[in-house]
C-alpha cells in the first residue's frame, strides 16, 4: 500500500514539475526566436546604415544549450509522470540534462574567457566571472543518474538472487 502511495505522489509531483519545465521551454524558444530576430531583421531593413557584428549571435549557443538541458529535464519528468520510474530512459534524461548543463558551464567559461582577452588590456583570471552554479547543476544531475544507474544494478541483482 505504501509503494502505491509513494508512486502516486511520483506522478502528482512529477505532473506539478513537467509543467514548470514546459513553460521554461517555451521562455528559452521565446527568447532565442527574439535573439535571432534581433540580429537578423535590423541588417534586412536598414542595410547601409546597419554594421554586422558576429557578436550578436554569440549567445546563441548558451541558449541552445540552457534549452537543451530545460528539454531533458522535461522528458525525465514526462517520463516519471507516465509511470517509467528510473528506468534506463528516464535516468538516460537527466544524465543528458546534467551533460547539457556541463556543455553551458564550459561554453561560458570560453565565452567570458575570450571576451576578456579581446577586450582588456592584460588578461586576468581574476576578472573572468565565472558562474559555479552551472558547474554545481550539472553535477549534480550526473551524481543523481549514477546513482539511480547504480541503484537499477543494485535492484536487477537482488531480483536474481532471489
């Protein structure tokens, strides 16, 4: 009785949280549309007064990926909310979400990292504003599919020997 009850709150709060990560994708779509639209429509409409900058295609990647990794963590949650309790799938989701956020946390770093060398006098590292917190999340998110990929081991060699 109590693994139903424990299943039922799974899925109500895996229900709750999908919906929170769908409205984060729809924000990260939102904004990338208007990131593109912002440096592609002004050199189509002014185009002797317009000067093309690369610059302004250079967040490009960190949305793609912030919205890759909202993307996974959507499936995992989907998944949970369909009933596929930490299976090789549903875990597969949120060891991509912890990849994609590793992804974004090094593309950072490189970003602010040349910005920094292009852009000062003398380079210091000290001057980089590197964010740990995409660091911290990606992490995590691999800590947490290891351990469910262990526990399914764990889990799969109890049924055997029994």
């Amino acid at each position: 009785m109590k693994n139903i009850q424990n299943q039922a709150r799974i899925i109500k709060a895996s229900t709750a949280l999908r919906t929170v990560a769908f409205a984060g994708l729809v924000v990260w779509a939102f904004t990338i549309a208007m990131l593109l639209g912002n440096a592609i429509v002004p050199p189509l409409i002014w185009k002797q007064h317009f000067h093309f900058s690369i610059s302004l295609f250079l967040p490009l990647p960190a949305l793609l990926f912030t919205f890759m990794a909202n993307l996974e963590i959507f499936r995992f949650f989907n998944r949970l909310k369909n009933g596929c309790f930490f299976d090789a799938q549903t875990v597969g989701n949120l060891d991509a979400a912890g990849t994609w956020w590793l992804m974004m946390w090094l593309y950072q770093l490189v970003w602010l990292t040349l910005q920094q060398s292009l852009y000062a006098d003398k380079f210091d590292w000290s001057h980089v504003p590197i964010d740990w917190g995409w660091l911290f999340a990606g992490l995590t998110l691999k800590l947490f599919a290891w351990l469910f990929r262990e526990a399914q081991g764990l889990q799969e060699e109890q049924e055997l020997t029994v």
